[in-house]
C-alpha cells in the first residue's frame, strides 16, 4: 500500500488551475505506471528551483519560504464533486489508507460524522465527577465555572474549526497548525508533546475508569476506595479489546465506533438524572436526609476537613470540571475527514454545534440532579450513590464501559498516525499497512494497559 501526494512550490501561484491539474495528473500517471516507492522529484516552481521531497513512508517533504510559512498549494478538483487541498506537509494522517499509489486522498465524512466522533470525544466519562466537584465549590462557584468553561470550550472548537484552512493549504494537525505558525521545528516542539501527553493520558485513564466500572458491576460491595483495589484483571480484560478495536484502520472508518460511545454516553448520563431525581423524590431517606447543599462554597464541607484538605478540594474540584472538556485535543483530526465543499469549517461547525448542544443538556442535568439529590455526601462518581434499582445502576455502568472504549480509539488514533508514520520512515521497504497496525498498536495498548495497573 503506497500513498502518493505531489505539492508545488509555487512562487506566485498558479494563475491556470488547469495547467496545474495537467501536470499533477501526469506525474501522478509516471508514479503509477513505475510503481517506484523511492522520492519522486517535485514539480518546479515558478522561479525554476527543484526541491527533492522527502522518502518518508506517505509524505512528500514540505518547503518553507523564508517566511517560515509553506507556501499556498493549488486546490485539485475531482469528478466535480470534492475538492482536495493540499495539506501543509504533503501528508495526510496514516488514517486514510489508499490502496493505490495512483490514487489520491480524497476526504468523504460528512458533518454528521464529525458529530459522532466530536460527541465521543467532548462527552467524556468526568461528567459524572461534577456532583462531587459541586460539593466543594457550591452552587453559585460551580454553575459559575461549568458556564465559563462551556463558552471557553466552544469559542475554542470554533477558532480551530477556522484555523483548518487557509486558501488552499489545509492544517490536518495540532502540528501542522503550530508548523505553520511557528516555523516547522518550533511549532513542532510546542505543540507534539502537549498533545501526545495529553491524549496518551486519556488512554490510561479511560482504561482505569473501565476496570472501575467492570469492577461495579461485578462487585455489588464497590464504593469509594474499594473500586481502586484489584483492578489490574479489569484493566487487562478491557485492554484485550482495545485490542481488537485499535485495528480499525482509519480515523473515519471509526465512525460507527464513535456513534456507539455517543449514544453510550448519553444514555448513562439519563440513567443517573433518573437514578438521582428518584432517590431524591422517590422516597430514599438515606438521600434525603444527606441533600443539604451549601449555598456558597466552603460552608458545609469543611465540617471534619482541615483548611488545606479544603483548599486542595476544591483545586481538585475546578480541575475536575475542566477535565470534561477535553475534546478539543482531536478537533483538528476529526475536521481532516471532511469532505469539501462545502468548505470544512462549515461543516464542522455544525457538527460541534450539535455535540454541544448534548454537552449543555447532559452536563448541567448531571450536576444539578446530582447535587441537589445528595449533597455534601455525593460520592466521586455520582452512580456510587446510586444504589437503586441496582441493575440499572449496572447497565449505566456497562455503558461507561463501551463509552470509555470508543473514547479511546478517538484520542489514541493520531498516536497511531505519528508513530505509525515514524516507523514508515525508518524503513526501505514499505510494510503492509495491516501488519504494521498489528504490530504498533498492539504495543500502544500493552504499553498503556501496563502503566494503568500500575
């Protein structure tokens, strides 16, 4: 499997989109008829300079002009239907697999796709952590901070939705974004590491997460501290299979894995509006008796807890509201599998649109009910507190379960890209893209399902 992608540095642009079409055509033809996987001599720019593209597995090097900045790349219009733009590195995430080296990539998702991934992405398991984040900040701090948050977290899909395209050069990355911002090695370094902490951080967390959740479904006696002892079994059955879903070969191909944590998502989120509002008003003294919720923060919860367990709290508190909205570490790779036109920030606004619309409704019902049922006594995971009936409170958690597993393979894809990339690169001989999948994403999830039980 070989990807060919050819990028003219061209100093000014093109004038004659045909001329262009023309020449890519034919090179793309040559690369075709010689099947050669070596680099490939890049069409020269207008002032007569030949540039030798890189031989890395599927990207053709990148030139930059003394800006800093790649230079804007003609648009190649295909059947009349899509059109292509040229990413900044000549590369498009090792998500998108063509089986022809004749063949171009051709982005297809619609806006609806982007909305599974984005709901699996932002909707993540934390929100059933707000309750309990509301139990040291209040009422007033805590619908507070939700509120900014949510305008942060949107205002922030919005600008990298704009960010994605730039005349004719697409940003399919963080990097690429960063890349062109700041010059390739700079932009490169601020902003890889961030993003590869972060969303291998994800990928341990959700896997412990599961493992609590296997273990409160298979235990009745799981509550508080108990649910953090024994878990490595539960992590290990819920690393097997990642495996088997981390073979999904691309990004959007993922789509339907996406749609199952969506749903997912929402449907435990009801269960604990239900589970919290019954315990409330169905007759649970237990919670009655606990639902006095402070009406500022700080007043009730520092009974029994020194200042410094307080102040911690509620740090923890705030970081635990933020840790919901974490979907905007894949925005930019969500928006790459979009087809255009229409132009993709368009489409993909429609698409955060209706992932935050589903934000707003599950995460300030979840916090609301939560709270309002249990008060100061809310466990850290509000379905802790939840005790009846007990095989509902199982299905929520089984739906934790797929959630997390779905919400996996959305952050740990662009892993699979870079590393999968870097190993392409290293290689003279092209592997098969299915033996490579196996190879390195199976190491990604030993590697990770070992340092969750540790």
């Amino acid at each position: 499997m070989q990807k060919v992608f050819i990028e003219f540095n061209c100093s000014p642009p093109f004038s004659a989109l045909t001329a262009a079409r023309s020449l890519a055509d034919t090179m793309y033809s040559s690369v075709a008829n010689t099947g050669t996987d070596g680099p490939l001599e890049r069409a020269s720019s207008a002032d007569g300079n030949t540039n030798r593209p890189s031989s890395s597995g599927n990207a053709v090097g990148r030139s930059i002009s003394s800006s800093g900045r790649p230079p804007r790349q003609p648009s190649k219009v295909s059947n009349g239907a899509y059109s292509e733009l040229t990413p900044i590195h000549g590369t498009i995430p090792s998500s998108f697999e063509i089986d022809q080296p004749s063949l171009i990539h051709q982005p297809h998702a619609h806006w609806y796709h982007a909305a599974f991934h984005s709901i699996c992405a932002v909707v993540g398991a934390g929100v059933l952590g707000l309750p309990y984040a509301f139990k040291y900040l209040g009422w007033f701090t805590g619908l507070t901070t939700l509120s900014v948050l949510f305008c942060v977290s949107l205002y922030t899909s919005y600008l990298l939705s704009e960010l994605h395209e730039d005349g004719s050069v697409r940003l399919n990355t963080y990097r690429e974004i960063g890349q062109y911002v700041w010059g390739e090695r700079r932009g490169w370094w601020a902003v890889a590491p961030v993003q590869f902490l972060l969303m291998g951080g994800l990928c341990v967390t959700y896997t412990v997460t599961a493992g609590q959740s296997v273990k409160g479904i298979v235990s009745s006696d799981c509550s508080g501290e108990d649910c953090q002892e024994g878990l490595a079994g539960y992590c290990l059955l819920f690393g097997v299979v990642q495996l088997f879903l981390s073979q999904v070969p691309d990004f959007h191909s993922l789509w339907w894995v996406s749609l199952l944590g969506g749903v997912m998502s929402v449907g435990y989120c009801f269960i604990e509006v239900g589970g919290s509002l019954a315990s409330k008003w169905g007759g649970d003294e237990a919670a009655t008796a606990t639902a006095t919720a402070p009406a500022k923060a700080g007043e009730d919860e520092s009974q029994g807890e020194s200042t410094a367990d307080l102040v911690f709290g509620v740090m923890n508190a705030l970081g635990s509201v933020a840790f919901t909205f974490g979907g905007q570490a894949v925005v930019p790779e969500i928006q790459a599998t979009l087809a255009t036109p229409p132009r993709s920030p368009s489409s993909m606004m429609k698409a955060v649109g209706v992932s935050y619309v589903l934000v707003f409704v599950l995460y300030y019902s979840v916090a609301i009910s939560g709270y309002s049922a249990f008060g100061t006594s809310v466990e850290p995971d509000i379905l802790l507190s939840i005790k009846h009936p007990a095989w509902l409170v199982d299905i929520a958690d089984m739906m934790v379960v797929f959630h997390v597993a779905a919400g996996y393979q959305v952050f740990a894809m662009p892993l699979f890209d870079v590393i999968e990339g870097a190993v392409r690169s290293r290689m003279s001989k092209r592997p098969r893209p299915v033996v490579l999948r196996l190879v390195v994403r199976t190491l990604f999830v030993a590697v990770v399902t070992f340092i969750a039980i540790l």
